[in-house]
C-alpha cells in the first residue's frame, strides 16, 4: 500500500516536473524576445484576396519588417519570387516524372516557360523596389505594377493551358495547386504594391 502510493507519488513528481520544465522556457522567451508586430501585417494583408495566405507567408518577416509598408511590400515580392523559382523547379522535375503523356509534358513545359517568364517579371520589380529612393517613386512604382501583372497573367495563362486539356486529374490537379498558390502570392503582392502606392498618396 504504502509503497504503491508512493509510486503514485514520485509519478506526480515527475509529471509535475515534465510540467514546469515544458512551460518555464516558453514563458522566458515569451518574456525577453521582442513581439513582432504581427498587426501591421494582419491589417495590410486585410487588403489583399488572400488574406490568410499573405498573412501566414509574411508572418516569419514580422521582425524584418515592423511596421513599413515599404519593406511589406518588398517582402512581399521577395517570398512571391522565392516561391516561382521553386514551384518551376518542381514542375521541371515532374514533367521528367514516368507515365505522362506527351501531351501533359508539352503543357507542363509551357507551363514551365510562363512560369519562367514570371520569375523574370518578379526579378526585374524587386529590382525597381531596389531603386525607389529618390525622385519619380510614381513612375517607379508604374513599372512594378506592370511587372507584377504581367507575372500575374503568364501564371494564369499557364493553368489556363491546362484545363482545356484532356489529361490524369492527378496531375492537373497537382499542377493546378502550385500554379494557384503562386498566383495568388502574386495577386496578394499586386495588391501590397496598390497599397503602397495609395498610402504614399
Ligand atoms: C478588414 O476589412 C474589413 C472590410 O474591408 C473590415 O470590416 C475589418 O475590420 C478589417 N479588419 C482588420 C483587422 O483590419
Ligand atoms: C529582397 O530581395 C532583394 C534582392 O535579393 C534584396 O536586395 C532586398 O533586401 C530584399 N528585401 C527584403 C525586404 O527582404
């Protein structure tokens, strides 16, 4: 009896200790990290059609970014082409995977085409991102519109090429999954830069 309660006993130590030392460190971080301001993102984010998905691909940046709609926006361009570069990488090596058809490889290489123009699109936006200090920040800013809009089409363009075609649901499917992902990156930085631009009036 006395043994077993004892047992029950040094059990509970144990739990309580489990406990303690899985809560204790959450808490002194909690206390000594700064908070990153995750509202600033939330409410810009608030502007774009994927509210969720421009908040969960930013929330990792809050640090970087505090609260300036200028390094959002960058950032926001940052992930889209980080993201182009390796959904094309993963198209490229699933059209060299066994079993398509000829036709489904010759939509993914158009596929892979569009998406590579995109990423030349995003690049050459970062890029004028780069440049705005200094005068003619509308004009600028004109031309990361056009950039990133065209991005946008050529990314749309490439699941539009796929859905007329007959071909294994499996693979338009997964295809159709990366496609939309970076396309609604894309719509959600498009509508960061508007943003921006409205805000610097
Ligand atoms: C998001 O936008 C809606 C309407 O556009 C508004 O009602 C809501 O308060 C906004 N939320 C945040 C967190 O800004
Ligand atoms: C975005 O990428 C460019 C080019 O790599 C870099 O110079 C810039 O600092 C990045 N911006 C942000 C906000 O991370």
């Amino acid at each position: 009896m006395e043994g077993s309660s004892f047992t029950k006993f040094v059990k509970f130590l144990f739990i309580l200790l489990a406990i303690i030392s899985n809560t204790k460190p959450s808490l002194a971080t909690r206390n000594l990290a700064p908070k990153p301001n995750t509202d600033f993102i939330r409410k810009s984010c608030n502007a774009t059609i994927y509210p969720r998905l421009c908040f969960s691909s930013l929330l990792s940046h809050a640090n970087s970014i505090q609260t300036s709609p200028k390094l959002l926006t960058a950032t926001a361009l940052n992930v889209t082409l980080a993201t182009a570069k390796s959904t094309s990488a993963l198209l490229s090596s699933l059209s060299q995977s066994h079993g398509l058809k000829p036709r489904e490889i010759d939509a993914m290489k158009d596929c892979i085409e569009e998406l590579s123009d995109s990423v030349y699109e995003l690049r050459e936006s970062i890029g004028e991102m780069c440049k705005l200090e200094g005068f003619d920040f509308q004009v600028k800013m004109n031309d990361i519109q056009t950039w990133v809009s065209a991005a946008l089409t050529d990314e749309d363009t490439c699941t539009d090429g796929f859905e007329g075609k007959a071909m294994n649901v499996k693979v338009k499917n997964d295809v159709r999954k990366l496609i939309m992902n970076i396309a609604h990156l894309t719509s959600n930085a498009l509508a960061l830069i508007n943003r921006y631009v409205s805000l610097h009036g």
